[in-house]
C-alpha cells in the first residue's frame, strides 16, 4: 500500500469509498502533507497552486468538523470558505458537495455576486452546513442580518493572495470578526506567502503550521516555448496595427502546434474581444471570459470549455484564478502578464495531474528587455523567431463535443443515473457519445458528441426523462 494513500489517514469505510468512486486514489503533495495536521484540528498555511488538490484536502478538514448528527443542515453554518472570484466560488463548492456524499443531506450554499440576494437569503433560512463565497457578497449578508457565522469551526481563506491583491482585505478583516468561536480552526492556502500573508496568519491563526509544496518556478511537466513575433510597434512601422500584428502571429502558433485545447491570455478586455472575434471568423471553436461580461455568460463559456464543447478560451487574467481544468493542452500568452505572480498563475493552468502541458508566450521584438523580471520562469529560454517557425495551412478541428441544456435540474429529482438511462436505454444514444454531465438546482447540462448532438436534443425533447418531458436546447 502507497504511503500516500488515504486509509493512511483513518478515515471511515464510508470515507474511504466515496474517494475512491470519486478518482483520488493517492493523496497528492499537498494532500499528504496537510491533512494530517488539519485533521487533527491545527490551523494551517498552504503555499499550494490551484491544481493541487488543494480543495480536496481542506473540503476533508472542513467535513471532519461537521458530525453527522448535525444533519440535516444546521440553521447556523459550521464552515466559510472566502475566494476571490465566482468561477472559484462554484468550482469548490462542487468539489465540496462531491467530497461529502457520505454525510446524508450536507448542505453547501454558495453567496456570490451575479446571482439574485433574495434567493440566498432564503436559502439561509433554510439550514446550512457549509457556506462558500467571494468577500463582497458574504459581507453584504453579514451587514444586512442575513447571515450568523458564529458556529463557524472551520474558516478557509482560498487563494489569500489573490484576495489581498484585489483589495479585499478589510473586507476579509470585518467577516473574520463575526465568526467569534475561541476553537475555530482557520486554513489559509495561498500559491504565493509574502510578508502580508505572514501578517495576515499572525492576525487571524493559532501557531499555524506552514505546509509548502509550491515552487517558484514553473512545474518540471511543462514545455516552454518563447516566440519573437517580431516587429509590432508603430514606432518601428507607423502604418502597422499591433493587434491585428499579433493576432496574425497567433494564428500561425495555433495553426502549428494545433492544441486540441488552450487558454489565450490577454491583459485587457478589447483584447480579448478582438482575439475571440478574428479566431471566430477563422473557424475556430473559440469563446472570450473577462469580467465584463454577464455572470451567466461567463459560467455557460466555462461549462461549455470544461465539457470540450469549444477548444479555445480567451482570457483576461479572471481566469487564471480557479480555472479547473485537468486536461488543458496549452497556454498561450498573447503578450507578457504585468506582473511575475500572473505569469505564474497563468502558466500553471496547462501540465496538471502529471499530464504534459505546454506553455507559449509571444513578445515583440521591442520587448525583449522586459524578459529579465521573468528570468526566474524561463529556465534560461532565449526567444525563437517566430518566423522561422513551418507555417502550415490553417485548417480549425471543431468541437469534440457540444453541450445539451436540459430545462430541469436536483429540483426536479434528476440524477446523472436518470440522464445516461434515459439517453443510452430509451433514446438509443451510444455510451461513448455522452460527456460529462452536470446538474444545478434548474438546469442539466450534457456533453453529447458533436456528431449526434441536434439529433440527441430532439430525441429528448420528443422522449421522456422519469415519465416526463423536458425543454431541450444546444447551448451556444
């Protein structure tokens, strides 16, 4: 038996099961290391990447300290774990909702911006065990008398210096006052541990344990590759437009490395647009996510790139944070980040769970003086002129698959069980057609194959899920 396995922890038969079905059959780094420590009640820092499997081993902490005969939900919550963005905010609570099937009826609630207050308040009303959200909207409950956090026994600060780097401080500050238990127990994880995380562990922990598995430089897994793209400055050409300059080197990335998925990052919103506009005309499967766009539309681009139902993410630096994807092919840097910590953070998406990543950067010619802030990164990369690079005919792959929206969700009892059978035993659809599958409170969203996708949505829409009738739609 591995040392790194997770009966090493003595963790119930139940337990033990459930992290099975759910594929974490060894304990990663920061797993091995933390847990121990955090299962036994000590506060902790973790200086752990998104990525790690950092969730999972503060989600088991956190589960600990909730017994079962709390359920169903207490009416005050017993866990607050604060992140920085939505698209975080949702992913944990998933992830936490997975880890604690085997204690019947847990409830999770996430309170974030983008999504209706009054909705939340009444799920508050209703018992909660564990509460999941940004600073601004937790606050904004605790304000309002919505929200009692003083049977909290464990706190989580996710991504701290990400929060600290978007002014959320004071914030965190006031929320942590309300959750006045004398034995709390407070997780702090952060991918980088400077001197105002260090202060800010002093304020809010006990004799924490520093657990690192970070590293500051880029993981061994990942290819880095540095293209010199050129001239692009109006300075060296007045008549050049530098977007559409490094668009067209883009292309010419993509059309040789030909990634079956890649995040672009760009540092500002046009940017992205534009980007996500030329690739859209070239045929590419490819959608944008910056901060400016409506809440829902961010969370159904991110669905539709988790389930491979478009191959190319756009990006501004909100995704970064919290971007859960296992099997990410490439990153690539449309230009440098403004800082190292972004770069970091950035090129960490790609080479995850031991698979091999592949990270691009494309810098003009004239800012070739800027890679000495990244030389730390960069192992000693010198630039490779990107026109000395094949560029071969570009031919965009589609999607592998596309994403079925089913207009009913948990409300209407559906379970992933009912969706494969209904699909698979009345539709006729083939097993290895169908994708992931996740269900919300209203809504239940299939990654079908590309190929049978418009005839799937038709066979359901006719057909019956449970004895009923659904809307049926391709979420575009």
């Amino acid at each position: 038996m591995s040392q790194n396995s997770f009966s090493h922890l003595g963790l119930s038969p139940a337990w033990l099961e459930n992290l099975n079905q759910l594929g974490y059959t060894e304990m990663t780094p920061i797993q091995a290391q933390a847990l121990p420590t955090m299962l036994e009640g000590r506060d902790v820092i973790g200086q752990a990447s998104t990525g790690t499997g950092k969730t999972a081993a503060f989600g088991l902490a956190l589960l600990s300290r909730i017994p079962l005969a709390s359920t169903p939900a207490n009416l005050l919550p017993g866990a607050l774990v604060l992140c920085p963005t939505r698209e975080l905010a949702a992913q944990i609570a998933d992830e936490i909702r997975r880890l604690a099937r085997p204690i019947p009826n847990t409830n999770v609630v996430t309170l974030t911006g983008g999504t209706s207050f009054s909705r939340q308040r009444e799920s508050l009303k209703h018992g909660i065990d564990i509460i999941v959200g940004t600073p601004g909207r937790v606050l904004d409950h605790l304000q309002r008398g919505t929200l009692d956090l003083s049977a909290v026994q464990t706190l989580v600060l996710d991504e701290a210096d990400r929060m600290l780097e978007m002014g959320f401080i004071d914030d965190v500050e006031t929320i942590i006052a309300h959750a006045t238990l004398p034995d709390r127990q407070t997780l702090l994880f952060s991918a980088t541990v400077g001197d105002e995380i260090r202060q800010l562990s002093t304020l809010f922990q006990h004799q924490a344990a520093f657990i690192s598995v970070a590293n500051d430089t880029v993981a061994p897994d990942i290819t880095q590759i540095l293209y010199d793209i050129g001239p692009v400055s109006t300075k060296d050409d007045p008549t050049i437009d530098p977007i559409a300059a490094r668009i067209a080197a883009l292309r010419h990335v993509l059309a040789y490395h030909k990634p079956a998925s890649a995040v672009i990052f760009a540092n500002e919103r046009d940017t992205v647009d534009a980007i996500t506009a030329d690739l859209t005309r070239a045929g590419h499967a490819v959608r944008a996510l910056h901060g400016g766009m409506e809440q829902p539309d961010r969370d159904n681009t991110l669905l539709m790139f988790a389930n491979a139902s478009i191959r190319l993410l756009v990006a501004t630096n909100v995704a970064a944070r919290g971007l859960d994807i296992d099997e990410l092919d490439a990153v690539i840097n449309f230009e440098l980040p403004r800082d190292t910590k972004e770069f970091v953070h950035r090129v960490g998406r790609t080479g995850r769970a031991g698979e091999q990543g592949l990270a691009i950067t494309l810098i003009a010619s004239h800012e070739t003086r800027k890679l000495k802030n990244f030389v730390d990164f960069l192992d000693g990369l010198d630039p490779t002129p990107l026109a000395r690079v094949p560029h071969p005919t570009e031919s965009p792959e589609h999607a592998a698959t596309k994403t079925v929206v089913i207009q009913g969700g948990r409300k209407d009892k559906l379970r992933p069980g009912d969706i494969v059978g209904a699909l698979t035993k009345d539709l006729g659809i083939d097993n290895a057609n169908i994708g992931k599958i996740t269900i919300t409170d209203r809504f239940t969203y299939v990654a079908l194959a590309s190929p049978i996708a418009g005839t799937a949505v038709v066979k359901i829409r006719n057909g019956k899920i449970k004895g009923r009738t659904f809307r049926t739609y391709l979420l575009k």
